[in-house]
C-alpha cells in the first residue's frame, strides 16, 4: 500500500487543537484502508515564511499508508481542511488549517491540481525537520536522502512544542 507523507500547519483559531481534529481526521481516513498506523512527528512553532505579517505557525507531519490514490487523497484532505473552517483570505495569508501532501510513495506528480513532492518542501525547516523526526531514513524522489539536508540552522528556526 503506498506511503505518504502529509504536512500539517494552522497558526489561527487554536493551532494545536486543529492540528489535534486534524490528525484525528486524517486517522479516519487512513483507518478506513485498511488497519494502517498514523505516525505523527512533534509539533512545533515555527515564524511565518513569508511576506505577510501574521501569527506564529504550529506545524507537524504526518506519514501513512493509504489506497486512495493521489487526487483521492488530495479530495479528502481538502474536506478536513474545509470541515475545519478553513478560509483562505490571501496567498501566503494566515489559515485555521493547511494540509499538504508531501510525497506519495516514491511518485513524482505534476498534475493541474497536485505536484508532489511538493514544490517547496526542500526549503522548509518546518516540514524537514519534523519529517526527519518520523522517517530518519527517508530517500526522496529526486534521490537525495533527506537526512543531508536537516542541519542545526534549520533545526534552530523551529521550537518544539511540549504536550
Ligand atoms: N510559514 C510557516 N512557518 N508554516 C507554514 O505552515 C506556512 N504555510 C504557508 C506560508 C504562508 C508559506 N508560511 C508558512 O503557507
């Protein structure tokens, strides 16, 4: 069954608490093929990337196996997203819940809808790390090792949330 790995990251209306429904969803979704685990990495609070002035993110990831296939995946994860009150007010704006699929297997998508892995993943402390937390080993797609890129700089820009 293919694994995947999906980012979370919410930094309006209780972020923990979404993260929390969001994980809680997601275990639905990936229970419901088959008696799979949900692996879930630390959370942590990251500062918004980016232009816009907003609130501190609490980001996560979460790795699963599932049967849906990508835009399957993609449709439900959108549901939790909207399920959750997600309102998008501008790009690169604040949202109660962003969820991102990161890789699929070891599939290189560029669709319309879906590219995966996802563009901006190799530059993002806040999902390497906590992506290193849960798949040490992980080779991504374009054959690098994921543990080459993780450094202290970049474990640096991220605290680690205590629950
Ligand atoms: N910044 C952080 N720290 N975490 C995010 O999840 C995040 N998501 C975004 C943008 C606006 C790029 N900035 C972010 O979509």
């Amino acid at each position: 069954m293919p694994l995947v790995f999906v980012a979370l990251g919410a930094n309006l209306t209780d972020p923990v608490t979404q993260l929390d429904n969001a994980c809680k969803a997601i275990i639905e979704l990936a229970l419901c093929s088959s008696n799979s685990t949900l692996q879930v990495s630390p959370y942590y609070r990251s500062a918004p990337m980016g232009e816009v002035v907003q609130p501190d993110y609490v980001n996560a990831v979460v790795g699963f196996n599932t049967t849906l296939e990508p835009i399957e995946l993609l449709d439900a994860l959108q549901k939790i997203e909207n399920e959750q009150g997600r309102v998008r007010l501008e790009r690169w704006g604040p949202r109660t819940l962003d969820l991102d699929i990161l890789l699929y297997d070891n599939q290189t998508i560029d669709s319309p809808r879906l590219t995966i892995p996802h563009y901006g993943m190799k530059q993002r402390s806040f999902v390497l790390v906590p992506l290193a937390d849960i798949a040490p080993q992980l080779l991504l797609p374009c054959g690098t090792r994921l543990e080459r890129l993780i450094n202290a700089e970049l474990t640096a820009e991220l605290e680690q949330i205590v629950r």
